[in-house]
C-alpha cells in the first residue's frame, strides 16, 4: 500500500475542558490508526494566543500528528475536521522526503547543539 508521510496541525476551540480536548484528540488518533494509518510523532502544543481572532476567541489548543497514511485517506480525515465544532482551524501537509529527514534529525536532537563558527574557534585557540 503507498503510504506518504504527513503532518497536521490543528486548533481546537479553547472553550473545551482538558479532558474534552484529550478527547477529541485521542478520536482523531483512532480515525488515522483506524484507518491503516501509522502515528510517527504527536505533540500538544497546549493553550496558545492566536495571531488574529476566530471566531471571536483569541486562543486555541494546538495539536501536532505525523503520520504515515494513503494519500486517499487525508480527504476522510480533514472532512471530519470541517464537521467538527471544536476545530477552529487545521491544516495538513504532505512530508517530502527531506521533510521526513529533518524530523527524523530533529528527533534524535542533531539541531540543539549549539553551533561554534570559525571565528569563534579561532578566538578560542
């Protein structure tokens, strides 16, 4: 089966408990393993003050899913975003394969090292 790897982000209105918002999220999980998909990486970004206002609210709940899926399945996916009440916003992109090496880099920490320049080793030798 032909499986791309994606990443979605969405907001989820900030009117939601915790446990509603751990709800709708662990729902959407399901909807992509359910669905022959494979879940690579999950991140809450927690309660975040929006650019501009929706809806009349100034925050929102947001919420990272990479995953591998067939590219067919992304249609069902975001369908059920946009008859979703609690989803303010999402967007979803497919990962190139740099895109899936960066993540992969990202994840084993190869970009938190803090970088020395040659000036800088230069002044310290």
């Amino acid at each position: 089966m032909n499986h791309n790897q994606y990443e979605t982000v969405i907001i989820l209105t900030p009117v939601l408990s915790e446990q509603q918002m751990k709800d709708a999220v662990k729902g959407y999980r399901e909807l992509i393993t359910g669905n022959g998909g494979e879940m690579v990486l999950e991140e809450n970004w927690g309660l975040t003050k929006l650019a501009y206002p929706i809806d009349k609210k100034g925050t929102g709940f947001y919420h990272l899913f990479e995953f591998k899926a067939n590219p067919e399945f992304i249609k069902t996916f975001e369908l059920a975003f946009r008859r979703d009440e609690r989803i303010m916003r999402y967007l979803t992109i497919k990962l190139d394969k740099w895109g899936v090496d960066y993540n992969d880099r990202k994840r084993k920490g190869e970009f938190n090292q803090p970088r020395t320049t040659a000036v800088a080793e230069e002044a310290a030798s």
